[in-house]
C-alpha cells in the first residue's frame, strides 16, 4: 500500500489557503486563530460585522455559506489534528438586526443548537488535551527511529510503520476511522485516517506534504469518490 504520491509542489507552504478567496481567506484565519480554544466544545468565534456587505447583497447568505465552506475543506486538509471536533455540530450563524430601512448582519461560528461541537469520543478540552499528549508522543517516537536518514527514506520507512502498525477497518459506527485519533490511539482506519496521519508526521519532520482527494476504480471496477485518500510530498523535498 502506497500512501505518498511524489510531486512537484511550487507553493507548499499553505496550499489550499492560497485558493481561498479573501472572504474564505478571513474565516480560515478566524478558524486557525482560535483552534485551540474550540476544544472547549462551545466557543463562539465571533466575526461581528465583518461581513455585512455580502449579506446585504443579492444571494449574499448563499454565498457566504459557500465561502465557509471552502474556508473550511481548507482548514480542515491543512490542520489534520482537529480529530476532536464534530464538523456537523459547529454551525455558522448569522442574525439579522434592523433599525429602520438598515439591516446590519452579525456573524458567528459556533455550537448551534447543539450543547457542543465536540466529537461524542470527548467530553471536554481535558480529554482532548491528554489524548494530544498521547499523540505526539507517538509522533515523536515515530520521528526518533528516523535517525540521519534523508527525506526520501524517511518517508519510505513512515510509510512501512504505518503498514505494519495500523490496519484498514470500515467499521460501521466508528467515526474515528477518518481521523488521526483513529490513526495513532485505536490503529483501526480507512483511507483518510492512514492519510491524516502520514501528513500528521510529515509536518513533524518540515517535510511539505497535502492531502489529496480524487476518484479511483474498486475492486468491482466501479467508480468511487474518495474524499481523501492520498497524501502528496514535495519532490524537492524528497532529494534532500
């Protein structure tokens, strides 16, 4: 099994904020900014006015709602630790106040309706914070037998632990299957677990790699769509 395609990547810093239009581009900085502080399971990120012009435009609720969508398909390939976070339970809300013939638009990112965001394997940022601690150290034990080994074997040998230490289990249920928490804590995944996790690595050795989603043929010779289910490595880097 293969997890890394080697390419040619110009700008490998923060790939896919650099498609982000400027009003994605203000969500995703909102999002990162306060990543650490949604482990709470209710924080509010509170963007007051900021985007009152657009709602105040022709289709304008529509499309800022594309537009924190794609900032956050963004956020959630360039930071693959947000494991903890339910991405159906973190609602972005905009309320209406009136006076007179002006209407002013206030928006917020936050639990909703729901009591939390958080995903149903946490019950608040203690749980999260330990199970960090726990995946890190993974990380790092990883990133010990590495050694003075160059980019290319370093991969080739992250690929090879991977295999031998996770296995492939679409399980129905198991939402951690898809998440890097899956990956390290329960070894149990399916494709964009492996793939969450060997960025994950990646980004613990500098070693500029995305994930990729894309179709591919099964073994019934049907069609699928895979949300993710590669990761892509600088070839640059790769040489080194």
């Amino acid at each position: 099994m293969i997890f890394a395609l080697i390419v040619s990547l110009p700008n490998v810093a923060k790939p896919f904020t650099n498609e982000l239009s400027n009003t994605a581009k203000k969500i995703y900085d909102g999002l990162k900014k306060h990543k650490d502080d949604m482990k709470t399971g209710t924080y509010v990120i509170d963007f007051g006015t900021e985007f009152n012009s657009i709602l105040n435009g022709a289709d304008g609720e529509e499309i800022l709602n594309q537009e924190y969508q794609s900032a956050w398909n963004a956020f959630s390939y360039d930071n693959v630790d947000l494991y903890y976070l339910d991405i159906n339970k973190v609602s972005m809300v905009m309320e209406a106040r009136t006076e007179g013939a002006t209407t002013t638009y206030y928006v917020k990112i936050g639990p909703g309706d729901y009591s939390s965001y958080l995903s149903s394997t946490f019950a608040n940022k203690k749980e999260i914070e330990d199970a960090d601690a726990y995946i890190k150290d993974i990380r790092n034990q990883v990133m010990s037998i590495l050694g003075p080994y160059n980019n290319a074997m370093k991969i080739k040998v992250v690929n090879e632990w991977m295999i031998d230490n996770l296995s492939y289990e679409n399980i129905e249920g198991n939402n951690n299957k898809y998440n890097l928490y899956g990956a390290i804590v329960e070894t149990k995944v399916v494709c964009e677990g492996y793939a969450r996790m060997f960025k994950y690595i990646m980004d613990g050795l500098n070693i500029p790699c995305i994930l990729v989603s894309g179709t591919a043929t099964n073994s019934e010779g049907e069609t699928e769509l895979h949300r993710i289910k590669w990761t892509m490595v600088c070839c640059r880097c790769y040489m080194e």
